[in-house]
C-alpha cells in the first residue's frame, strides 16, 4: 500500500499504533528535511548519517509528544536544531583554526581578500565556502546555529525564534556576536598570512 498522499496527522496517528508502513513512509518524507538541517549545521568531522539516524529516533520516541500546532516539519526542523547544537556542545576540545591549517586553495582567498574586490573563480568560489564553514566550526553552538540559519539559509528572524525558542532580539544579538567574532578571527588570519615569510 502507497502512503504517499496520505495527509501527514493520519501517518503520525498510524505511527503512533505501531503501523510500520506509515512509519516507513514518515522517514522517507523527514529525512531529506533533516539530512538538510544537519548538514548545515555539523563540522564534516561529524557523521552525517549518524546524526541523522539519532535525529529520527528522537523523533519517533517523542511522537506522542506532538500535537499538530505546528505542521510536523517546523517541530521535527526544532528537534533536529537542538540535537545539533547539542552534538556541537559536545565538542569541548575544538582546537583554534590556525593559518597553517588552511589548504593552498583556502590561503590563496586570503590573498584574494587582502588584495582585491574582484569576483572569485568557481575554484575559489568552492574554497571560500571552505573556509566560511571553517569560521563557523571555531564559533560555540549558538552563534553557528543562528549564522547558518540567517546567513546560510535566509532564514528570518521568525522563522529562527520558532526553531530555536529564542526571543527575538537574542536571535539579533547573538546573530551580531556571531559575526564579529568571524570577522575577528578572519582578520587575526588575514594578518597570520601578511607576516607569513614569502
């Protein structure tokens, strides 16, 4: 039997008696939602699939816990944001991003960025991207989440208010934080780089 246009509030009702195909056909429509957050907010050094797998059991542990306020995207989307801000808590020991651990690709940005305004090649493009995820794994949780879900993905601050629980004007704060302490740490490279023998 194909659930597959069958309305989301019956597969949870279904799920919740122990109907494996409803269950099957929720993970199948909640993964891709979650495999998205996930990966927008882990270091690569995390399993992806791993983080994904634990988001799910969550999920489906806490099913009777849902009550249909929200639609069931926005209240898997808020378990998944705190399981990956959890997962980064865990993660004391992140040692500082250092110049010397910059590929040849990601230092040639830093030239770029000291040098010039112009556009970036489609390889320095992808190395840029690098190095903006590498400045985010040198930031706590929080301030990771709240860049990747403004800057990242253009999310506004509603939309981050409801995932996350936070107020409003915390979500700017930490949002403004979060971005000085990338630039600070950017610049601190930047120099790292100009008194770097030739």
């Amino acid at each position: 039997m194909d659930d597959s246009g069958t309305p989301v509030t019956e597969l949870v009702a279904r799920a919740r008696k122990g109907d494996e195909g409803a269950a099957r056909t929720l993970v199948a429509q909640l993964t891709p939602i979650v495999g998205r957050i996930v990966r927008a907010h882990l270091p690569r050094r995390t399993s992806e699939e791993d983080l994904v797998q634990m988001v799910l059991t969550k999920v489906f542990t806490r099913l009777d816990q849902f009550r249909g306020l929200v639609p069931l995207e926005h209240w898997v989307a808020r378990i998944t944001v705190n399981t990956c801000r959890h997962e980064l808590s865990r993660e004391k020991n992140r040692p500082e991003l250092r110049h010397a651990d910059l590929s040849e690709e990601q230092t040639a940005i830093l030239d770029h960025l000291a040098a010039e305004e112009t556009d970036l090649s489609p390889q320095q493009g992808l190395a840029a991207r690098e190095l903006t995820e590498q400045l985010l794994a040198g930031l706590n949780p929080e301030d990771r989440a709240v860049i990747t879900l403004l800057h990242l993905e253009g999310r506004s601050v509603e939309e981050i208010k409801q995932l996350t629980g936070w107020s409003g004007p915390l979500v700017k704060v930490r949002a403004f934080r979060a971005r000085q302490k990338m630039k600070k740490h950017l610049a601190s490279l930047l120099e790292e780089n100009r008194n770097e023998p030739a």
